[in-house]
C-alpha cells in the first residue's frame, strides 16, 4: 500500500513538471524543484527500502554536473570576447560575392559549431550575419536560414557534448567521442550533406534571381541592446584583435582534441574551463588584468544545472518506488527479439515523444530502460545509436519542438526575412525532419545487417 502511494506522489510530480515545461509563462525551475524536494521527501519516509539522505545526494550525478558548469563558463568566455561572432564575420566577409558558396560554407560552419555548443547561440550569432550579408548582396536570406535551421538540429547526433541529452547517454553509458565518430560520423555526414544538395537544387536555386531589400527597412538593420543583452551576446561589426581571435580558436581546438582523446569528462571540463579563463583576463579597478573565473560564472544560466539536478533526484525517487521496474519489465515483454525491429522501436517512440515532451525527462527516463535491454542481451549500439538519433531529431517535427526554430523565425520576423514564416519553416522543416528519421532506419538496418 505504501508503495503505491509513493508511485502515485512520484508520477504527480513528474507530471507537474512537464506541465511547468510546457507553459512558457511558468517558472519551470520552481516546480521542478519542488516536485523534487516532494518527490525525495516522499521517498525517504515511504519506500518500501531504507533509504539514506547520503544515497539521494549520490544519486545526482555530479560528474555531468560539473562537467556542463565548466562547458557553459567556456562558451561565456568565448561568447564574451565575440570568438564565435568574428568567425561568423570573417565566413561572410570572404564569401559574400558568391551566393551558392555562402550558402554551403556558411550552413555547414554553423552546423560544425552547433556540435559544440547550444544551437540558439548559434542561431543568434550567425542569423544577422545572414540577413545583413543578403542585404547587401541583394539575395533572399530564407534558403540560407533554412539550410541553416534545418541543418543545426542535425549538429547534435556528432558529438557527446552536443546536447544535455547527449551527456547524460554519454557518461551513463561510457560513451566516448571516438565512439561517437565511429558510429554517428557517417550518419551526420550522409544526412548533413544530402540536406544541403536537397534545400540547393529545390529552394536555393529558385530564389538566386531574387531580388531582396527588407521591405520593413528603410536604412541598414537596426541591432535591439536589451534583446542582445538578455541573450548575452554581441553582434561584431568591427573585426576583434587578431591575438585573441587565434589563441582561442587554437585553445579550442586543443579543448575539443582533449576531449576526443581523453574519457574523463570532468577532469577536461576544469581544465578547460580554468585555460580560457587565464587567456582571456579581466581589467579589474587597478587598470591590471587577471585571470577572474567569479565574473565568468556570473554569466552562466544555472536553470538547466538545477533542473538536471531535480531530474536526477525525480528518477531516484522512479527506481525506489519500482516504477522503473515497472516500465523496463513492460519493454521487455514487448520488446521484438529482433535488434533492427527493436532498434527502429525506439527510434520512434523516442521520437514522438521527444516531439510532445520536453527531450530531458525523456532521455533519463529512457536510460534505465536501454540499459535493461542491454542487461539482457540485446546488441547495445545499434539501441544508443536508434535512442540518440530519436531523442535529438524527434523535437524538429514542428518548430516549436525546437528552440533554435523559434529562434530563427523570430529574428527573421525582427530582421524582416518575411519568406521564411512559420507555416514554410513548418512544412519544410517537417519533410526533413520526416526524412532525417527515414535515413535513421536505413542507417540501422546498415549497422545491424552489416555490422552485427
């Protein structure tokens, strides 16, 4: 009986927080963690086993945690000194007599960049550069913010950092970046590079003789400050040192090799975290520059941290009440024996609920139960390879799925790029996304007839 009622208080509470996700006006944070003191207060006096206030603290994992603080402060270093912005500044600059180069060079830069960091940065970094850069040109910026669009979702199948969702896989499952190379590279690259060929040959090709001049402007694109300033970003005019520009880029290409080639996320992540920030001091009060991690950390947005953190409790309480047990008890009574069938399962369902559900609570919901699977002899990569593909692909069916699709067509509204509306953004982004899911089951059924 007391496990039922403690069932019953955990589902509530996970349920109260994909309530709180879903309206926009709502501090999300807030109900997250109070569901979370609910739901570990609940645990602690109603589990049907002894359960300790040591083992809910240990059942955060403090290793992604961590990880994902020291990541957020490196893009805020970098986003402060406009790394990212004077890259896309110099794409533009090099290649804005050339529409169809600019198109290729400047979706696939961006999509390289969305691997590595969160995909609205991204989408706020280079989408004026785009519309400014077509102003000048002349040329209508809606196939190029398209290709853009569509091609950053597809950025975080590459890498074990290029999502939350996919750090979470990753360090649960032993997951390095070789790993994901080998078994997501060819994946990314056959869906990175057939998207562009498509959006070229059937949208690029009918606007090149177009015309464009924003219609809503009369003079040179306006910047919003405080619109700016609440996303913390700056858009560069004006070219940034070349110093600062060069040892960055060289420290994150360093960053990013350290990452490949050493497994420990967090040792990384410190150390990471600590380079930039000495190579890019602050002038204090006394005219002298030093190294000042304290500013940097201000800059963080520590929602996303605490929300990881009442997820990982909310699970904990999952597995105490054996509602967990529950679910992976379920799958595997439906489970297809079959490894492509059961594969091609979890791609969809994972895609259709990452479609209608926030893709966080998903992702650690889902952990356990591929785990079970595996426990119980199922071929584990083709699962990871089906489970990450729908768990970051599945929210691109409809634009509000996605927050660097809302992104987009709201600063393409601002910047008055009226071609790309949401009805287009919704058809056209849904056939990808359609398509993206296809090439996913044909990609598995090349890994489980070929590979296994």
């Amino acid at each position: 009986m007391m496990e039922l009622v403690l069932q019953i208080i955990v589902l509530s509470c996970f349920v109260v927080v994909i309530i709180a996700l879903f309206r926009e006006k709502s501090d999300f944070l807030f109900f997250s963690i109070a569901a979370m003191l609910i739901s570990a207060t609940s645990t602690y006096f109603l589990s049907p086993v002894p359960v300790s206030m040591e083992e809910i603290f240990l059942s955060v994992d403090w290793e992604v945690i961590f990880f994902l603080i020291s990541l957020f402060t490196i893009v805020a270093v970098l986003e402060e000194n406009h790394i990212f912005q004077e890259l896309a500044r110099r794409i533009t600059t090099k290649f804005s007599t050339n529409t169809r180069k600019f198109f290729w060079v400047i979706c696939l830069t961006s999509t390289i960049t969305a691997a590595f960091i969160e995909d609205v940065s991204v989408a706020i970094i280079f989408i004026p550069m785009i519309i400014n850069t077509s102003e000048k040109m002349r040329i209508n910026p809606a196939p190029i913010l398209l290709g853009m669009t569509i091609c950053i979702n597809l950025a975080s199948t590459l890498t074990p950092f290029g999502s939350a969702e996919n750090i979470l896989i990753a360090n649960q499952f032993f997951l390095s970046s070789q790993w994901f190379f080998i078994n997501m590279g060819l994946y990314f690259l056959i869906a990175t590079l057939t998207t562009l060929f498509l959006l070229d040959k059937f949208i690029l090709q009918k606007h090149l003789k177009d015309i464009w001049t924003p219609e809503c402007l009369e003079k040179e694109i306006p910047i919003d400050k405080n619109y700016i300033k609440e996303h913390e970003l700056v858009i560069v005019e004006k070219p940034i040192p070349r110093k600062i520009f060069n040892k960055n880029m060289v420290s994150l290409l360093i960053f990013f090799g350290f990452l490949i080639f050493i497994p420990n996320i967090l040792f990384i992540g410190l150390i990471g975290m600590l380079l930039f920030v000495f190579l890019n001091p602050r002038r204090g009060e006394s005219g002298k520059k030093y190294p000042d991690i304290s500013y940097y950390l201000k800059q963080v947005d520590f929602k996303l941290i605490f929300f990881f953190i009442s997820l990982f409790i909310l699970v904990f309480s999952f597995e105490k009440a054996g509602i967990i047990q529950l679910l992976e008890d379920f799958v595997l009574n439906i489970a297809p024996t079959n490894i492509f069938l059961l594969s091609v399962l979890i791609l969809i369902v994972t895609s259709l609920l990452s479609g209608f559900l926030d893709n966080v609570p998903v992702t650690v919901l889902f952990i356990p139960i591929i785990q079970a699977l595996s426990d119980n002899g199922f071929a584990s990569i083709p699962m990871l390879v089906a489970f990450i593909l729908g768990i970051n692909l599945g929210g691109n069916f409809l634009p509000q799925g996605s927050a660097a699709d809302m992104m987009t067509l709201e600063l393409s509204k601002k910047y008055c790029a009226d071609d790309l509306n949401y009805k287009r953004l919704l058809k056209v982004g849904g056939i990808f996304a359609a398509y993206h899911i296809v090439l996913g089951i044909g990609y598995l059924a090349l890994q489980t007839f070929f590979f296994l």
